[in-house]
C-alpha cells in the first residue's frame, strides 16, 4: 500500500491503494466516478479509456502509481459547466449509443484524434479506432458522430 | 452519504440533458414522482399504468423496459398520441417491479406491440375519464370538447378550458379497466376508450430524440455498475478450470493478507468478497482451491457437428399440415424427378455483451429486498432472487438499470442470482460484477445446430416438396424468464436443478409448397447442470442460424431450376405484404435477374449481391448484401445492406432506422466472426481475442433502409426482425461472388479458402 497522488478532471486526490493495481479501480471504487467502464480489463475494448495528458489510455492495465503529475481526464471531465464538448455534442446529435456502455472508449479517441488531427479522412479515423468494441454495432452512427465533430 | 440510486432513471424520466441530480435513495425517488400516496400495483386499476402529476405532464408505468433501442421513446409517442399531450410531456417509469406491473421485461421484440400497446390503450381511457371530468366541470357536453396539448376546451365556448393537471393532477385515476388475467408479454388491457384514427395521428411517424443517449454520452447516467449501496462489499466467483468440477477443499490462508477479503462456500458455489472492488478481484485470483477430479465433458470442437448428428434426440416437433402424416411427405419425394439437399452448420454463439455482468442485492429478511440488475427482466430475475432467497416475490423489489448490453438471457440473469446468493452469506449488500472471460465464457450460448433442407423438384422444374429439419441443443436450456434459480449458473451451482425446456423453432416466411413439412429434433446438453454451454435466448433466438439455412437453400433451389432469386421469391411467398418487402428491396437495388454467380472481379476481390427475406411475429423483412471477397485472403466485407422493413404502423422512424442499422451491423458480426470455441475441458473462447467481433473497420459502408409504414397495421415489434434474414443475404452475396456455397458458419477466411481450393 501506498499513498498515491491522482491529477483527475482539475482537481486533486490522495488514495492509498497497491502500487500495481489498475488505474480504472481508483477511478470508480476509491473516487467514485462511473464514466470509465470495466468492459474487459485486458486492454481489448476500450471502456475505460481516460486521457492522460491527453493520450487515450487504457486505464484497466495502467498501474495507478504510474501516472505522476499527469492530467487525466475522463468522459465527465470533458464538459464545461455542463456544455458538452463539441465530439459529445456530435455523439449526442447522432443518437449514437444503445446501451451506452462502450461510448467513453469511443468518444474520448476522437477527442484525442481530433486534437492532432482535426479533419481526419475516413482512414485515419479507422486507424484511430480500430480496436474498440461496440457490441451493440452502432458503428456507423459512431462513423456519421465523429465526422460531424471535425465539422463542428 | 447518498445513495447514488436510479440516477439515470430519473434523468430519463425528466428528458434532462446535462443535469447531474443525486437522489438520497429510493423514498426521495418515489416522493419526486408522486409515488408515496400510490395505491397498490393492480392489473385491474389504470392508476397502475398511468398518472397525471400537477404540472400536467403525464407518467407511464412500463413493466418493460429499453436497452437502447429506443423503446421507451415508442412507448411515450403511443401514450402521447392519446392523450394529446406533446410527448416531452410524457415521462415512462419502466422497468422497476415497485413502479409498474410485470409486463414480462424486454421480451421477443414485443416492447411495443405488447407492451406500448397496453399503456397506449390506458392513455386512451384515461384521456376519455378526463373528458368526461371536463364536461362537468365546465358544464359543457363531452361532445362538444376538444383536447390539444392537454388543455380540455369547448368548441362553442373556446373561453371554458380546463387543464390535465387541474383536473386531477397528482391524483390517482380511481377506475378499472378490463384485465385479461395475464401477466408477462400477454399482459392486455380493455377500456372502454377507443384508440385514436390513424388518420388523426400527430406524433406517430415523428422522431423525438431518445432521452437516456446525453447521460450515457456526458458520463452523468448510472449503469447497474455504477450502483452503490452503503455498506456494500464487492464480489467475485471462483469458477473451475474443468467445467463441471467443484471445489473440494479451499485454502482459507491463501487470502487472509487480503484486507477484509472473505470466502463464500456453498457446494459448486465458490466466491469472495471484500469491502474493496480490487481486493476482491485479488482475493479471486489468490484463493487456493482444490477441485474434484471431474472429467472433461465436451467432444473436440471439430467433432461438434458430427456430435449433434449421432446424439439421440429428447424431444422432437415441427410445424405445417404434414406433422401426422409423414409417409405423405415421403411419397412426395419419391414422385420428384429430382431431389436436391443441403445442410447448414451454424456454432454456438457469445451474447458477449460489452462488459460482463453485474448486479447489487441489498438483503433484508425482514424488510424489502433490493435487486438493482442490468437484466432484461427486472420483475422475473427479482422473482428468481426472493426463490433463492427464501422470500416472497413481494418482498423483492427488482429494479433495472442499464446494463453493458443484453440481446437476451446473457449474464446478466446470472449475475442477479450471485449476488443475492453472496448478500444473503454476507448479510450485507453485495455488488457482484464477473470477469470478461465469465461474461463470454461462462454465460449463455445461443445453441449450435445442423439443418438439413430437401426439395423435391418434378420434372417441370416444379418445386413440389420442401422438408427443413433442424438438429440442436436446446433453445432454452435455461429458461430466459429469470423467476427459477435453477435457470441460472450460480442457481445450477447451489444445487438448484436444471429443466431443460427440450424446444427449438422453424423458419418464419409465407413460402407455399403442394408439401410443406418442418421438423426439430433437440438434443441433450453435453453437461447437465453447470455448464458454460447451456443455452439459451441470443438476440433474435434461432433466426440468424434457421434463416441462413432456409434462404440459402432457396437460392440453390432457384438455381438448380434456372430461376432467378427474386423471381423465385415472388413466385412462391404467397403473403402480399411479403412480397411488398421483396418487390420494394429488389426495386430499391435495381437487382438484375440471374441463374447462377455471377462471379464478378476485379484484380483479388470478387463482388456479389445477394438476397434474403423472413418474417418475425407480423414483421417482415427483406435484405439485399453487398459484399467483396478477396480470393487471396479469404476475408469478406458486408458493404452495403439495403433494407425494406414493414413491421406494421411506423412509431419513430428515425429510432426504428437505427434499430435496423444496430441489427444489420451485429448480424454481420455474427455472421463472418463468431463462433465459440471449446475443448474437451471449457469454453476457451473467454475475451475479444478469443471471440472476435465486427471491428470499426468492417463496418458496413452503406445501410440503405426502406421504411414501409403500414399506418393501419397495430405495431409489431422491430427489436429483433431485421437480425434475421442479413446472414443468409451475406451467403447468397458470397456465393454470387465466388460461385462457392458456404453451409457452415461463420464466413471466416478460413471456411472461404477451403471452398475456393
């Protein structure tokens, strides 16, 4: 057990938690947030992907007494005073998610696409995203989402 | 501290967009709706399926409930409809055994036709009491009002107007309604209302946007995952490297450095819990177990089929005139000049829903229960938790709360059961969430099958006799109603008897043979009780699989008499709205009549087009796939989809448009990807390397949807039907492409080379 310093939407934690266990249990057990998903815990679905300095991260295999001073940011840290950002209010308009589940892997890759890349081709956005998983396959709403947010 | 309860409820119900609100528990809930002062749930009341609050906005109880689709949207616009109120001002409390009656939960695509039907009839009755009330308090006949926007006025006097929420706002409707004594699917009601014109509709055929889609993408909404109770410990099962061993000895010392980490132990049943979530997943993966030396219980996976094949079936069935009368059937056959015959291999298969299962139970002997489940059936898997429980089912309330995906009896049914096995050991609330390879490993399997199709051809080229047999393991080898502990894994480990229901199905479509004869037979499970194999509901239950055999054989059928498929189709599929959907998907693609494949290419990759049609429960769909085969891969792309889809009066259609896109997309990836794979020991199929699913990347470019709305045609449910036929157009496309007829699922790289070899 250790004592660990957590950077997450702006504002400051301590926990105390094993140096090895992943980031996505002190995101959702010791600070109660809810937007990152267990989905798979092997780094195969994208669920709980948080930012971190951000870079979309896969916070089920990240060590948590690996992040030092990094920003993390999570699906809920990416509004302001509850205006969504620009590739929420996409998801949003598009009425993408069924169950929702997979969403914050979804929209927290674009939003690290879009930052480096901002009018990304059909191709780059495949190339950002494969990999994540949506079982409910609303992948082509997520397609018309994400072009819609390079529009916006 | 707050009890981060039914959050998303409420967000749901009040359509906020960005609103974080957090209720301190349950009774603030129920005071927020009104519900405090409600009279006891009774089939027989309205007030049980709707009320007005103050404000005027009106609220439905849905014993149903969504699990994305849209569903809860459907069921406001019927009520709204109605009642002639906008349909923001309409709020659906569903699913929650404490707020509305069993409706049987998210059940065969009948959320709607079932379902919304119901409420929509309470709308009408409650809109025509209200009237009524108007006509007296203004003094004016009920003839001579008119209702917009849930103001009451009369048409002479437009000054005389009376308001919803003047009349009996926070009150509760006193007055019956004619019950048909059932509840589940077939709850239905009577009223003396009647039902709106069509030609009066206003928000049918509109399409208000989905109220639970802005929490669930600003991370404001709860998931049965983000439920918390105080007090709440965190729990994980211990599940065998053989399936079917149990736990002889277990060694308590290999967890005591685990803080507060505790073993649960009942016969098969083997978890820990601990007040910490990472604590408990450490304790399972730390805890020393000695298993009973059982023995591996499944044939090699290439001997799967050859299995179904020898095994002495249980149970047979079928459908159609010939059933009492098989040496009919037979004669047929031997006058045929010509009898042609396949058969279709299709896998078991993975709900695998996007995070494995959970669910919290607060146990109180002496008070009420709580199950808070991601379960399909809130009120059934609350019944299946008081049995396990040993309490009445009035003594559990079961309240949904969106889980990681469903499309049917998935884990969540298991989950629900877990946790109140652990609760009740632990005398604490317990949340217990499985582990991926518990979700797709452990949970249950759509059933593998064989399907063998005959037709006797005279010589005309006359198809004259059509036998489709199916062989498999049992549809509902655990029940999808969850009310039975023994139709759970966790239930089956605690020693609660497995019933096999021993039933399968047959294909759906108006085809019309001079001999029409369909037959199942169902085979025993490979491990009785326990097993990661049980099977059970997958979205769309037997449709992809019974479909893929059904219309592929039609187009060889066609074929093999020179005929071109879609004329073959309008030949014989003797249903006018049937034929509409084929007629309206072959106008829509410009289909070019053929006899054979095609086989068109350019450079590797081969293109083909192919199509398939079915009907589900008064719905039909027809579908045209497009796809390209690279010949030196193998792979296979599902392009493009173009859809006609009748499924009676269209409610929303850009919901019923999505549903359709969802049902294509994942069809797709059951068709060219999944397949669960085995040894002789377990499921080795247990993450998203082992069973892959459609990528972003293989996504169908084109989803080209033809709506065709029946406005005078009751609603007959949309969730599953546009599943069925898309497995079988992608077998069709591929044969047009390569000339070679895959009859084994799924369409693989590796099943293509082997059939272009």
């Amino acid at each position: 057990m250790a004592k660990i310093e957590l950077n997450v939407d702006g504002k400051s934690h301590t926990i105390d938690a094993d140096n090895d266990m992943p980031l996505l249990y002190a995101l959702r057990d010791d600070l109660g947030l809810k937007n990152p998903k267990f989905g798979c815990g092997l780094a195969q679905c994208g669920a709980c992907t948080v930012l971190v300095d951000g870079q979309p991260v896969r916070s089920c295999v990240t060590p948590v007494d690996s992040l030092g001073k990094s920003k993390i940011t999570t699906l809920a840290g990416l509004s302001q005073n509850g205006v969504p950002h620009k590739v929420q209010a996409a998801f949003i308009e598009e009425q993408v998610p069924q169950c929702g589940y997979c969403m914050n892997g979804w929209v927290m890759t674009t939003v690290s696409l879009l930052a480096t890349t901002p009018k990304p081709t059909d191709a780059q956005i495949e190339e950002a995203m494969t990999g994540l998983k949506c079982r409910c396959a609303t992948h082509v709403s997520i397609m018309r989402a994400v072009k819609r947010a390079a529009q916006a | 501290m707050n009890q981060h309860i039914n959050r998303r409820h409420l967000l749901s119900a009040f359509g906020a967009l960005t609103v974080s609100v957090v209720m301190p528990g349950v009774s603030a809930r129920a005071a927020t709706l009104g519900l405090e002062k409600r009279p006891a749930l009774d089939p027989k009341k309205l007030a049980s399926y709707i009320s007005i609050r103050q404000d005027g906005t009106a609220i439905a109880y849905f014993g149903k409930m969504d699990m994305g689709q849209g569903t809860d949207m459907g069921v406001a616009q019927m009520v709204a409809e109605e009642l002639d109120l906008p349909v923001e001002r309409v709020l659906v409390d569903m699913g929650d055994s404490g707020t509305s009656l069993d409706q049987g939960g998210a059940s065969g695509s009948t959320g709607v036709s079932n379902g919304g039907v119901t409420l929509r009839n309470a709308a009408a009755e409650a809109r025509r009491l209200m009237v009524d009330m108007a006509a007296q308090h203004l003094g004016v006949p009920a003839a001579d009002l008119v209702v917009d926007s849930g103001i009451i006025s009369s048409k002479s006097t437009p000054a005389k107007k009376v308001s919803y929420g003047e009349l009996i706002g926070g009150r509760w409707f006193d007055s019956e309604v004619e019950w048909n004594g059932q509840f589940g699917n077939g709850l239905a009601v009577k009223t003396i209302a009647k039902v709106k014109d069509p030609k009066d509709y206003k928000v049918y055929g509109t399409s208000p946007r989905r109220r639970d889609v802005a929490p669930k993408i600003m991370g404001t909404g709860d998931f049965v995952t983000d439920i918390k109770v105080p007090g709440m410990l965190h729990a994980r099962l211990v599940m065998p490297e053989i399936a079917g061993a149990s736990p002889v000895a277990v060694d308590e010392s290999s967890i005591k450095h685990i803080p507060g980490a505790r073993i649960v132990w009942e016969k098969a049943f083997l978890g820990v819990v601990a007040p910490k979530e990472w604590d408990a997943v450490k304790a399972m993966r730390a805890l020393k177990v000695t298993w009973s030396d059982a023995k591996a219980p499944f044939p090699e996976q290439k001997d799967l089929y050859s299995h179904i094949r020898n095994a002495k079936p249980v149970k047979t069935g079928g459908e159609g005139a010939f059933l009492k009368e098989p040496e009919k059937v037979a004669d047929a056959f031997k006058g045929a000049d010509k009898v042609i015959e396949s058969t279709f291999e299709w896998p078991f298969q993975s709900h695998a829903s996007m995070g494995p299962a959970c669910a919290v139970v607060d146990y109180q002997p002496n008070g009420q229960t709580t199950l808070w489940t991601g379960s399909q059936k809130p009120h059934h898997a609350g019944y299946g938790v008081a049995a396990v429980l040993g309490l009445k089912n009035e003594q559990v309330r079961g309240i949904w709360v969106p889980g990681p995906g469903s499309y049917g009896r998935n884990d969540a049914g298991d989950a629900a059961i877990a946790a109140a096995i652990f609760s009740k050991a632990v005398g604490k609330p317990v949340r217990y969430q499985a582990m991926r390879n518990e979700g797709t490993g452990w949970g249950p399997k759509s059933p593998a099958s064989v399907h063998t199709v005959r037709a006797g051809i005279d010589k005309d080229g006359k198809v004259i006799a059509w036998h489709f047999h199916s062989k498999s393991f049992d549809r509902l080898n655990v029940n999808s109603n969850e009310s039975y502990p023994g139709d759970s894994l966790p239930g089956q480990l605690i020693g609660s008897p497995p019933k096999p229901n021993n039933v399968y199905g047959t294909p759906s479509n108006s085809y019309k043979f001079p001999v029409r004869h369909e037959t199942w037979e169902v085979i025993a499970p490979m491990l009785d009780s326990g097993s990661p194999l049980r099977s059970s509901h997958l979205r769309d239950p037997l449709g992809p699989e019974i479909h893929f055999a059904h219309e592929s054989f039609v187009d060889e059928v066609a074929f093999a008499t020179k005929r071109d498929p879609v004329e073959f189709r309008l030949a014989h599929v003797s249903d006018q709205r049937d034929r509409d959907v084929i007629k309206a998907v072959s106008d829509k693609v410009n289909w070019q009549a053929r006899t054979g494949a095609r086989k068109e290419r350019k450079g590797d990759v081969a293109f083909g087009q192919g199509i398939a049609y079915s009907t589900r429960n008064g719905t039909r769909v027809a579908v045209v796939a497009e796809v390209e085969v690279d010949m030196k891969t193998g792979k296979v792309r599902g392009k493009k989809f173009t859809v006609a889809h009748d499924c009676g009066v269209v409610i929303n259609p850009q919901l019923l448009t999505q549903t359709i896109e969802g049902n294509v997309s994942q069809a797709l990836s059951r068709a060219i990807h999944e397949e669960i794979k085995f040894d002789t020991k377990n499921v080795t199929s247990v993450d998203w390397e082992t069973y892959p699913i459609l990528d972003i990347t293989e996504r169908p470019l084109t989803i080209d949807v033809v709506l065709i709305n029946r406005q005078n045609i009751p609603p007959n449910g949309a969730g599953e039907g546009s599943m069925r036929p898309i497995v079988a157009a992608m077998a069709n496309a591929i044969f047009d492409a390569t000339g070679v007829r895959l009859r084994q699922g799924p369409f693989t790289p590796d099943r293509l080379r082997a059939g272009l070899a």
